[in-house]
C-alpha cells in the first residue's frame, strides 16, 4: 500500500487521468473529491463490500430452483 500526506488543497493523480484531491480536514473527517472518467465506477468501500457480498449470496441459486425452470433436468 502506497501511504501519502496530503494536505488541504492537494491533489493526487492516478493514471493520468483519476485525480483525488483533498477538500477539507476537520474534526477527523476528510473530505474528498474525485474527478474520473465517466466509465469509471468509484465506490465508498463499505458499499463495494456490500455489492460483493450480495454479488456472492446472488451467485449460490438453489438447485431445486433452476431444476424447476429446467423440467428436472438439473436432477
């Protein structure tokens, strides 16, 4: 993991084209901003995880389900 120290104001560029750039510090919060290209998806990580996670649940269908959209096939 790459570590810097930024300070209000200050930028940093990702790739020649993802700039993330410190706007406020106060009371221990940080507050960013992110200019990206539009194909570019960004999430909070506590949400990414979430998306993966239903991703997962989503990606386990229950067999005696799809053998029923299948006539019993999948038996």
């Amino acid at each position: 993991m790459l570590v810097l120290t930024r300070l209000a104001g200050e930028s940093i560029v990702i790739d020649h084209e993802i700039h993330i750039r410190v706007l406020k510090i106060e009371d221990g919060h940080v507050r960013i901003g992110i200019d990206a290209p539009a194909d570019k998806t960004i999430y909070r990580e506590e949400l990414y995880l979430e998306i993966q996670n239903e991703n997962k649940l989503a990606g386990k269908a229950n067999l005696e389900v799809l053998s029923s959209f299948t006539n019993g096939a999948l038996q």
